[in-house]
C-alpha cells in the first residue's frame, strides 16, 4: 500500500492520515466496518461507519488503479515504446480514464480504416498533410498511386491519408480530455419515440419529445429514460453541439491556413463524428449511468436502513391474519419467540361473508393464548378484515395493527420458509412473516430479499453488484447495531453479524440444535470453523439472555471484561450489581482504567452500556390506524386530511399509504411551507405523518398528497435514538468530516475516478 494513498485519501476526506493508516491496516486484517467502528475507537481516532466504509472504498478504487497501471506499463515496455514522458504521465495518472486514454494508441485493436492505410503504405502522407505545409495535397497523394497496393486515385490516397490523421486525434488522451469535459459540462440527452410506438409507449408519454442537460439531469430520470430505450419505445441520443467540439479539436491540431489544412479539418471532422462522439457517447452514457445508479442505490439503501430500524412491538403473543376475499383469511398464532402454535382459514368478508362463523373463531384463539396485538397485512381485503376485527369487541389492550406486507409472498415461497416450515403451505408461511414483522422487523425482513420489500426504484435497472453489496452492507450496519440474541436468532439473521457469513451461521445453528442453548459467549469458540478472528469480529454483537455473566447480554466486548470486573472490585460491588445500575456510573474513575491500548472512547462506551446492558436503540412502538370509512381510492376526495405512514422516499418525493391499497405522492414541493432539497430532510421510512388529499387520477391510480401547513411535518429527521445523537455530538467535538460531507465527498470521488 503506497503511503501517498493514506495521504491522499486523508486529504480528499478532510481526516488525518495516521487514521486512514490505521484504518486500512485494520481492515486488511480482516475488520468490519461495524467492528472497527465499535470496538478501535483509539485506532481509528473514532472513525463511525461513514469514513471507514469511505476509506475502505477508496483504498479498493486506488488499488484498482494500481494494478491497471502495472499491467499498462508492462504492455507498453514489452512493445518497446514506453518512452519516460509516457510512463511519468501514467504514473501520474489520477483515474482510470486518464489512463486508458495513454494506453488507447497502444491497444491491441481488430482492423480499422487507419490500420487498412498504414498497409497501403500512406503513412508517410498523413504525416505530410499534418504537418501542414504549403503543399499541394494533391500533388503529394499522387506519389503514392499504387494499384498492386490498393490505391488507385488521389482520392483513394487522400482518404486513406486522413484516415490516419482521424485515428490519431481520436487517440489523443489531451483531446480526449476536452471532449470528454464537453460532453459531461454542456452535452445534452434528447430523447424521442421510436416510430410506430406511440400508443404501446404511453407511460414514457412525457419523454416522447424530450431535451436534459447531462449534467442536470436527476437520476431517476435518466433511468425511466435508459428503461423506455430498452424496451425499445424511446430513442436516446447524448452529445454536446458538435459545431463547439469540433472548433476544439480544430484550435489543437489546425496550424495553418492552406490546402493542407483543409484536409486536416476534413480528417477532423471525420473523427468527431465516427469516433470520437460514439466512443465519448457510450463513455458518457456509462458515466451518468454510474452516477443514477449510485445515486438510486444510495436513496435505496436509505429507505432501506430506516425500514429495518422501525420499531418493534416486541416479545408479545400474536395473532397474524393474512387478509383475502375468496381464498379467506389466513389466520397464525405465534408465542413471544415467534413461534408457530396454531394456524386456520377464516372466511369473514366478500363472497362467502361468514362473519359470526369467523368472529368465534377469532374470539375463541384470542382467548386460548392470551393474544396481545393482531397484525393485519396491508394487502387485498386488509381494510374490510381491519373493520371485521374492529367489530368483534375485543380487549381495547390488544393491539390491531395494520403491517406492511411487501415481499411477504417472496419469502413464503422461498427455500428459507420452507426449511422453517416444511409442513405448511404458502399462506401459513406468509401470515407467519406478517406477525413476525410486527414483533420484530429486522429479524424478519433480513430473510427476504431486499430488493422485494418495496423501499427502493428501478432496482431492476441499477447495476445488481453494487446494489447487493450496498443493500448488504446497510442489514449489516443495522443488525450490529441492534445486536442480536445467539439462542433464538436465525441463520438468516446471524449471517450479518460481523465477521461471521451464511457458512458460520448455519454452522451456529447445527451447533445449537445438537448441543442446545449457548451459556455464555466463549461457547462460540467450539462452533466449526469460528476461529478467533470470526469471534473477534462477532462476540460484541450477540446476546445471550440470562448467561451466568450478565456482560454477556451487553453490548461490552470480551476482551474488555476484565476492565469492568476492576470497575466492580474498586467500587466493593458484585459484577452483577454494577451491571445494569446507572447509580453506580457517576463513581467509575475511567482515567484510572486508561492504557496504552484502551482510551476514553472505549472507556464511556463500557459505562454507557453498563447503565442500560443490551439496550435497543430502535425507538419505541407507537400503534397507528388508517382513517374509518376511507377504504378505497373511490372514497377519497380533494381537502381531505387524512393519517399515513412513509413507504418509500425518493428524489421526487415520499410516498404515503393511506389505506386505500394505493400509495399517494407527496412531491418534494407539497412537503412543507419552505424549500425542500431532499425529502429525506423531512421524512424518514415508517415515520407517521398527517396529509392532505390534493387530487385523485382514478384512472391511472394516481394520489396527490400535501403536507404544507401540518404542524406535525417536522423541520428535519429526528436522530432515531439518544445514542445515535449523542454520537453526533461526538463527532463534532472530535471537528471530524460530517458524515453527509463524507458520503457526498466519497460520491464525488467514484464519478471522477471512473469518469
């Protein structure tokens, strides 16, 4: 790892450079970003997540760098034209781009106009013509007459000529350079309907004419357009005016005012217009699709992020019912771990309309097991079976809760149910899911695909790698921090633990299953294959509820439990007395427990954690229902005023259900009376709101929705707990980066290295 690497990631990030060493030395041993962020705080300075992850990506970008460059220079040399001005300017190179805009005249390339002239032997004309003499280039081309070679004319020879001139421009990395700015700074994207497909294209209706800068363009934008050209209804054409690029190429290569120069500007135009546009255009198009997609991944993983962390219900008895009208009402019952303990179909609505029938039975399993909250799935007949369970009169203590669905049949049909559940079907299965989310989302929602549960857009159209390693990398970051019970969790759900992977969780699994429940933490070690390291990285993140070693249910680390059996000697109490005892926080001397390798970070965290062991940090359940009697799209009206939750947060917008099976919008412009830059200022997923009804597109199934004028739409998003906060406070006592500033920087950073 090159040196001038720590210190250039330390300057483009605004940190200091012994932390981005100690950082990637960190990571090259093996570390998480959650347990180098948690656990090596004095390594790091106190990096969070944001800089280390940045970090982590641009040392991947800088090395990528590398290795391309190695491999260049060796081609280069082993074609005996590496000349020191060639290799500096390699070496030196600051992106990808720049460095395959020096290997491009050197690249092994198939057949090409050029290369056909250079075997006629018109080599040397080209080079005359450029020079730009006061010639006539006619006279010159006659010279190179030659039939036994190809050429047969003048023209034939002047053409050739320029076509060698053409491929050199297209080659060179300063124009290159130019251009390519040109197309990023002033290039527009146009896009028209094909012809003939007018009426099979209309939901493009609004590009069928349409005209964007490139550099303006937002990204979802630029993938409905890069959509409706794959589906072959739009036309997409990207360039700037290609008058102002060709007077650039001209000022860089035109040098006089003759018959020679003429034919250079004619070679030049040339190849603008077959080479460079079409090679500039498909890197411009590969760069502003880099750019959507990251930008779309970054809104998904967001939405994504805020959805895991909602809160829980908790540990409660459930009854789950998955609504429909003909195929009835799948009806679950699950105990305080999830459990499955009796399932049954009820046929309470629309056609077979068995209320009485369907209230017994209702009634009857809300008494057998002591039931205390009823989740309800948001889809088809959710509303009517929300009224039926309404109706029956049972004890306002239990909570009916309408819970969203999305994805819930991905995962009933998968492999994942149906080795939790051979036995049952896929509506057993998909009632289960929608109790199981009410209980707790996270450890539910981490089994189903992300892509399925319905917080993102155009998923299928951004690059599926780097969507899978961001939406990845956002479960991670949320189960590490929630932390995870070792003795109830799934193999779905141990698998993002740091530091152990899909192969460690089984084998915890196998493990618990033949062995039974885990008394304490060192019990990992016995697990197959879970060496040090996957402890190192994972033993701060599981619980073990009711271990001998009550630290075993913290969030404290191992290899820092014999600091607090010194807290609990020097204070004369009991390890089991001091854990848990905020009382006892205020007398902890931390300077006294302070060494070479253990600072005050790790020290407040230590005390934190032992006032509140294990704690939560997702906020607190708060139970919420859709407005009575708005049912359907057909019931809303303009003015109404109305209860909803964030489902999804965009660019553009939030979207809201109401309760009508229909998700309504509130453009950026509708969500508060000041200017909005980005909804997520305002709104975050599952957040509660109330909106106004604005207009209603029956036909298209298209909701308005305001939030102006509500006094509950806050200023801004909320830290989503004291924790969270009073890391923030941290950093900014620590005067390190921001971590918006961070995320934009490291954007930015990935748009010029791959531009």
């Amino acid at each position: 790892m090159s040196i001038d690497h720590y210190k250039k990631i330390a300057a483009e990030l605004s940190i200091n450079e012994r932390q981005v060493k100690a950082t990637a030395e960190l990571l090259d041993e093996g570390g998480t970003v959650p347990f180098i962020s948690r656990y090596r705080k004095e390594v790091t300075g106190s990096l969070d997540e944001v800089a280390i992850a940045a970090i982590r990506d641009r040392l991947d970008q800088l090395r990528e760098l590398d290795k391309r460059k190695e491999f260049v220079l060796k081609t280069i040399k082993d074609q005996e034209k590496l000349t020191p001005e060639l290799e500096r300017a390699i070496i030196n190179a600051e992106t990808l781009t720049e460095v395959e805009d020096l290997y491009l005249p050197y690249k092994p390339k198939r057949k090409t106009r050029a290369t056909q002239a250079k075997e006629k032997g018109l080599e040397p004309l080209s080079k005359v013509l450029f020079e730009q003499g006061n010639i006539s280039p006619e006279s010159e081309a006659e010279k190179f007459i030659d039939e036994e070679k190809g050429v047969k004319s003048i023209e034939e020879a002047l053409q050739g000529a320029r076509d060698i001139i053409a491929e050199q421009v297209n080659e060179n990395s300063e124009v290159r350079s130019k251009i390519r700015d040109l197309f990023s700074e002033t290039g527009h994207i146009s896009a028209k309907v094909m012809p003939g497909k007018e009426e099979e294209g209309q939901k493009f209706k609004d590009y069928f004419e349409w005209d964007e800068s490139v550099k303006d363009i937002p990204s979802h934008r630029l993938l409905a357009l890069r959509r409706g050209e794959k589906e072959m209804i739009l036309s997409l054409d990207i360039a700037p005016e290609e008058e102002e690029a060709i007077e650039i190429i001209n000022k860089q290569f035109v040098t006089g005012n003759n018959d020679a120069s003429e034919q250079v500007e004619i070679a030049i135009k040339d190849a603008y217009k077959r080479l460079l546009k079409p090679s500039l255009e498909t890197d411009s198009r590969l760069s502003t699709k880099k750019k959507a997609d990251e930008e779309a991944i970054k809104v998904f993983a967001e939405n994504l992020g805020q959805l895991l962390m909602a809160a829980p219900l908790g540990e409660k008895r459930v009854l789950a019912l998955d609504p429909g009208f003909r195929t009835g009402c799948k009806l679950v019952v699950l105990n305080e771990q999830g459990k499955l303990l009796d399932h049954t179909a009820i046929y309470p609505n629309e056609p077979q309309k068995r209320v009485m029938e369907s209230g017994a039975v209702v009634k009857q399993m809300v008494d057998q097991y002591n039931i205390e909250a009823i989740a309800i799935g948001n889809g088809t007949a959710s509303r009517e079976t929300e009224s039926f369970v309404k109706s029956l009169g049972l004890d306002k203590e239990i909570l009916v809760v309408m819970v969203n669905e999305s994805g819930a049949s991905i995962y009933s049909a998968s492999e994942t149910a149906r080795n939790e559940f051979p036995d049952h079907d896929v509506t057993v299965r998909g009632a289960v899911s929608i109790g199981r989310r009410l209980a707790d989302p996270l450890a539910e929602l981490v089994k189903i695909d992300a892509k399925s549960i319905g917080v993102g857009q155009y998923q299928h159209d951004v690059d599926q790698n780097l969507l899978k390693h961001s939406l990845d990398e956002t479960v991670m970051s949320c189960v590490n921090k929630v932390g995870v019970e070792l003795n109830t969790a799934s193999k779905e759900l141990l698998t993002y633990v740091s530091g152990l992977g899909p192969q460690l969780a089984e084998n915890i699994v196998n493990y618990r299953n033949e062995n039974g429940a885990f008394k304490d933490r060192n019990e990992l070690k016995k697990v197959a294959r879970l060496g040090g390291k996957a402890f190192e990285q994972a033993a701060g993140f599981i619980r073990i509820r009711g271990a001998k070693n009550p630290l075993d249910q913290s969030a404290v680390h191992p290899e820092s439990y014999h600091i607090v059996e010194s807290m609990a000697k020097d204070l004369n109490v009991e390890l089991k007395e001091l854990v848990g005892n905020p009382k006892l926080k205020g007398q902890i001397k931390l300077d006294k427990y302070v060494t070479d390798t253990v600072g005050l970070p790790t020290l407040k965290d230590i005390v934190e954690e032992l006032s509140k062991p294990g704690r939560d940090p997702r906020e607190k359940f708060e139970a919420f229902s859709f407005q009575d009697g708005v049912n359907e799209i057909t019931d809303l009206r303009p003015g109404m005023k109305l209860p909803g939750i964030v489902t999804n947060i965009t660019k553009f917008g939030a979207f809201v259900d109401i309760g009508v099976h229909q998700d309504g919008l509130v453009h950026v412009s509708e969500m508060a009376n000041r200017f909005i830059s980005d909804p997520n200022e305002v709104v975050e997923v599952s957040q509660k709101v109330e909106v106004t009804v604005t207009d209603i597109d029956v036909a298209r199934k298209r909701i308005s929705l305001s939030m102006k004028g509500e006094e509950k739409a806050p200023s801004r998003k909320k830290p989503q707990n004291k924790r969270q906060d009073n890391r923030r406070q941290d950093n900014r006592k620590q005067e390190r980066q921001p971590e918006g500033d961070l995320q934009a920087k490291l954007a930015m950073l990935k748009g010029k290295f791959n531009s």
